[in-house]
C-alpha cells in the first residue's frame, strides 16, 4: 500500500520529496506554500518540475494541500484571494506532477444558512475551475464537524461535486479522523459507510485518504488527530478500513504527530508492518 505523511517544503519540492524516499514513504503530501496565508507564491518552476521528474522516477504518489485559510464558502470579501490562491495552488500542484490539492468543504458559520452555503461553493469552484485546464484535480476533504454539520457526509461531497460545471476536474479526499469524529464511520460500521460510498458513487473519484487517527470518540465532531496505533479508533478498525478492496493504489497519507519518539518514518514502517507488506 502507498503509505506516506504529510512533509515540510523546507528544502524545496524536489528536496521533499528525496526526503519522502528517505523515510520509506510511497506518496507524500505538502503544503505548495505558506499554509498560513493566501498570498500568490511566485514559485520556483525548476525545483517543482525537477520534483516531478523524481516522483515518477521512485514511484512516488504526491497530493498537495491548500492553506489553512482557504474556505470556499469565504464572504465577499475574501472570496477573491481565495480563489486565486486555489488557482496557484493548482498550478503548482500541477508542475510537481500531483494528483491534486486537497481543499476542505467550506466552512459556514452557524448563523448562515445552508443552502447559500452549498450555493457559493459551487458558485467558487466553477470561477476557479473554469480558469483551470491542467490535470491536477480539486480534491475535496470531507469535514470533522468542528464547526457545524456541513460538509461531514458522502452525500454532500457526491452532490457538490455534481452540482458544479467541472465534476472532471473534481475528486475527493477520505480524512479517517473527520469521518469517525463527525459520527459517519463509528469505527463499527465501515461495510455500511463502504456500501454507501460506492452506492452514492464517492469511491470511484476517490483520489486519496489522510490516514488518521482520532484524540476524540466518535460523533465527538472534534479535529484532533492522533498516531495511528493512540487513538479513538481501535487498530482492528483501521485494519478493517486498510483491507477494503475499493483503495486500490491510491496515497495513504499521515498527518499525526511526529516527534522523535515516534516519528513518520516510524508510523509507516508500523503500517507496512501491521499490513503485513
Ligand atoms: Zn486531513
């Protein structure tokens, strides 16, 4: 299985991704720029087509991830720098040869209402997509809840995606902590999350999952992720999850704690080992 974690751009795309090699991941996720702030990057072209070069290379998966503050339901505003920072995004995931930049469902607040929500999501994936022409996807993250119940079910995601003018350019991103906390996948049901998932069609533009634990029980709609064997969710659980035959050989990507006691490289070694490859 592609397992890998989330790696800092400190040296350069093409240096995470020597890094990725380095700790015996098979894909790697990375932040295309600062993830604090929604500023166009003027990128190094060099480094993200010598990065791509690599990655093809060593058989490395890569998915890229938009900065903290991107919501696409952003007030008029923010709307704008929003969607130019997804666009640059985009053309960075792009040169490093990515399957594409996973993005959160937006975030509403609790005062909006819903269906003007959904309404300006599609409304901002549409100004954004339809100024897009390269390969790499908008992968769409399913939420924790932390913030209010939009954004947490398969049904949502399969109908936003639908909804907008590009679902080509469109696929998803299964975070395993935001499924379980949000109450979805109670760590006991995943044959009924997967019957539904392939039923609603979410599976087939599944294009990468966030291997996480969570800190929080289930229907906790708490964001706190924890190592895959210290969590909420039981490891026969996430073993069960890994087994499904519907993943195939898409990235598998961490995004736990690391600290030297217990770092990725360790927590994909655990997984390959606890998979048996
Ligand atoms: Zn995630």
């Amino acid at each position: 299985m592609r397992f890998g974690s989330h790696i800092s751009i400190r040296d350069g795309y093409l240096g995470a991704a020597r890094h990725a090699t380095k700790i015996g991941a098979r894909s790697f996720q990375y932040f295309p720029k600062n993830p604090r702030s929604l500023s166009v990057k003027k990128y190094d072209r060099r480094d993200a087509i010598e990065c791509a070069e690599f990655c093809k290379e060593h058989d490395l998966l890569t998915i890229a991830h938009t900065p903290y503050p991107t919501n696409l339901v952003a007030d008029e505003k923010q709307i704008q720098l929003v969607q130019d920072s997804l666009l640059n995004d985009l053309e960075i995931a792009n040169e490093c040869g990515s399957i594409g930049v996973v993005v959160h469902f937006g975030v509403l607040k609790n005062t909006e209402n819903p269906l003007e929500g959904y309404q300006r999501m599609i409304q901002t994936l549409n100004d954004v997509l339809s100024r897009w022409d390269g390969e790499a996807l908008a992968l769409l993250e399913n939420n924790a809840g932390k913030s209010g119940p939009t954004g947490t079910t398969i049904e949502e995601l399969v109908q936003i995606r639908q909804l907008t003018d590009y679902p080509d350019k469109i696929g998803f991103c299964l975070d395993t902590c935001h499924v379980f906390a949000s109450g979805v996948w109670t760590g006991d049901n995943w044959s009924d999350v997967e019957a539904k998932g392939i039923e609603l069609g979410y599976f087939e533009h599944l294009k990468a999952v966030h291997l996480n634990n969570s800190a929080y029980p289930t229907r906790s709609m708490k964001d706190r992720h924890a190592n895959i064997p210290y969590g909420e969710i039981k490891v026969e659980q996430i073993k069960e999850l890994l087994s499904s035959s519907i993943f195939g050989e898409i990235p598998f990507v961490l995004e736990t704690p690391h600290e030297s006691r217990f770092s990725h490289q360790d927590e994909i070694a655990y997984l390959n080992e606890l998979m048996g490859e």
